[in-house]
C-alpha cells in the first residue's frame, strides 16, 4: 500500500503525519511504502529523514488575509506547484493521500482528486484554517480534534478523532532527567515551549523573571534555535548561567527528550499549538498557554480559549505577558493544590490515544474501498 503524506511545513503539521505513518507501519510492516511532499523546509527534510519517510517538495502559494508583495508571487507558484504535485503523483500513484492541510496540501490534495485518489484530511484546530475548509470538499473523510470544527465540515464524512501524537513524548524518565540536569526534587520545574521555532516574546518575558523564579523553581527552556545565543546573552546580563542555578536551556528537544521534559515539569508554559496542546494533555500537565497574536485564522488564540473555558489551561495574551502577570499565574498555580488537580482532570479530555489507530484503519479502510 502506498501512502501519501502531505500537510504545511510546521512541527505541528509534521509531528501527527509522522504518528499516523508509524501506526500504519506496525499495522502493514514491508507492505506500506511512504511518500511525504511538503514546501521543502529544512524542518520537514530532518523530521521524514528521522523518521525513515522519503520526502519531495513542490512550490505553493500562500493565502493571505492581508496585503504584500508576496501574494502576487505566490499567485504564480500555485500553477507550478499543481503540475508538479500532478506528474509526482503519477510517478507515485498512491493509494491513500493523508493530508494535515497548510497551504502547502492545496496542490497535491487536487491533483489527487483529479486521480480519484481517496482523500482522508485532519483538522487539529478549533476552528479549521482556510486550507482545509476549502479542501474538505474534495476529501473522502475528514477528522478534527475539537468538537467546534464538525460545524465547518459536512457532517456525512466528519467525525470527531483527537489529535495524533508521537507515542515517544509520554512516559518519560524524570529521575534520569533530574539527575542528568542536576535538578533537585525539592523543587518544583517548570517546562517553557514557545514552538518548533522558539518565541522571543515568550523568551524575553521568561528570561527577565529568571531572578525572581529560580529562588523558587527550576527551569527548563525550550528556545528555539535561531533564538539560543539571545537567550543565553540576556540570562547571562541577568546573572544567570545555563546549566546552573537550576535553570537549563537548548535550542530544541528531539521526542525523547521532550519525554523526559514533560515527566519532569510541574508546569508548561508553552504556545498554543494544537500538538502541543495535545502533548501537554497527553502527560496530564497544568498549563499556561501564550498563543501567538497573529497566527492563521487565528487558531491558537481559539484553542487556548476552548480550554480555558473549562478550567483546563490558564490563557496570557501577548499583550499581557508582563513580569506581574507571569509570576503571579506560576504562583497562583503552585500555591493551590484543588487548582492544580481541576486543570489536570480537564486538560486530559484533550488527549484521544486512539487518534493514530483510528486514522490508520480508516486511511486503511478508503485505500482499499
């Protein structure tokens, strides 16, 4: 069987594609042959290249929802990326087409309609992106992980399947970590994200506390890696060394190491990303979720809400993310235990651990249908 996989170049693109594929491996064995057509991003080769899955790109172009010269550029790529998404799928021909959506699945989820290729989508957000909204129409079956996104979607072929994530990002060894870290258990450790490329909004509100929290807790800081130096500079002026004084920084973690982050932490300050999301919920962790101002359709602002609503998560908007407000959310959490317990319990209805199994046997099911 030959799976097709496709979806924007983001990690939390990337991360459920690849938890899918890994299902379907152990399912299928020497019988699944895998292709991954992305927009060529340095991330996506290093992720399908670790994970064993082939990868090509073809140009696309990108909807924008405001003014720039680059709409008319991406106006042209479009065309190119539809011929070369057509004569790739001729080459491959696969059976099944998993898409994550992105502007990026636009050309390859058409060219493999005209082939009557069936087409399963998967819409991690609470409110769905353009992309798929406008892909559904094409698409065999769909599933969303939040109930909010079924309205969006013909009710015949949606239904409701979670998010799928690395199973390598549960069940981590935190007294391996403490230890490695030269953490202490006397402390509580909090667990800082702002995304598969780092946030320097979230870096900088951090690394200005970092004075006022290490007294108190230890940290672990993912940075991002165009972020690192920046971060290790500022905490330096700040009197703080890496790797000292329980505070430890790195441009990024692979899945096994964010295992052990996650074990770990007693808290995660992270963006709100649908897989992150996903993640934090999946290892029962309280949250304070920083989503970006601008992100697309704005996703990750709905997405926090949607937990916040139900007590899950506590949401800081950029605008707000000042000293005060920072230190008073991480107090406010550790200082009561009955909060602590209700954002746990609430925070797990957002993990669905049978998300790649139910997607795998359903990609299963249409390629062979």
């Amino acid at each position: 069987m030959r799976i097709l996989l496709t979806g924007g170049g983001t990690a939390g693109h990337l991360t459920p594609l690849i938890a899918v594929a890994n299902k379907l491996k152990s399912k299928l064995g020497h019988e699944a042959e895998f292709l991954y057509i992305g927009s060529g991003a340095e991330m996506e080769k290093r992720m399908m290249a670790e994970a064993g899955i082939r990868a090509k790109s073809v140009l696309a172009g990108k909807l924008r929802r405001y003014f720039s010269p680059m709409n008319f550029v991406d106006f042209f790529k479009a065309p190119i990326g539809f011929i070369q998404s057509l004569w790739i799928l001729l080459l491959f021909m696969p059976d099944v087409i998993f898409s994550k959506g992105g502007y990026v699945a636009v050309p390859i989820v058409l060219a493999a309609f005209l082939y009557r290729i069936p087409i399963l989508i998967h819409e991690s957000d609470s409110t769905p992106g353009l992309a798929n909204q406008f892909l559904s129409k094409f698409a065999t079956r769909i599933g969303v992980a939040y109930p909010s996104a079924e309205e969006y979607f013909p009710k015949n072929k949606t239904a409701l399947v979670g998010n799928p994530i690395r199973f390598e990002v549960t069940d981590g060894d935190p007294e391996m970590l403490r230890e490695k870290l030269g953490f202490t258990a006397s402390k509580k450790t909090i667990l800082i994200l702002g995304g598969s490329q780092g946030a320097k909004v979230i870096n900088d509100a951090m690394v200005n506390i970092l004075p006022k929290l290490l007294p108190y807790y230890q940290i672990i800081h993912q940075t991002g890696q165009s972020h690192f130096e920046t971060v290790e500079s500022k905490a330096a002026y700040m009197g703080v060394k890496i790797g000292r004084e329980g505070y430890f920084a790195t441009p990024f973690m692979n899945a096994n190491e964010l295992r052990d982050a996650f074990a770990l932490s007693d808290l995660v300050i992270s963006r709100a990303g649908a897989t992150f999301i996903t993640e934090i919920a999946a290892n029962s962790k309280p949250a304070i979720l920083i989503p970006i101002a601008e992100s697309a359709n704005d996703h990750q602002r709905m997405n926090a809400y949607a937990l916040a609503r139900i007590g899950a998560a506590i949401v800081i908007e950029e605008t707000n993310l000042g000293e005060h407000m920072l230190i008073d959310n991480i107090n406010k959490i550790f200082n009561d235990d009955e909060l602590r317990r209700v954002m746990v319990e609430k925070i797990k209805t957002f993990y669905h651990p049978n998300a790649p199994e139910i997607i795998s046997n359903s990609l299963v099911e249409i390629a062979r249908s």
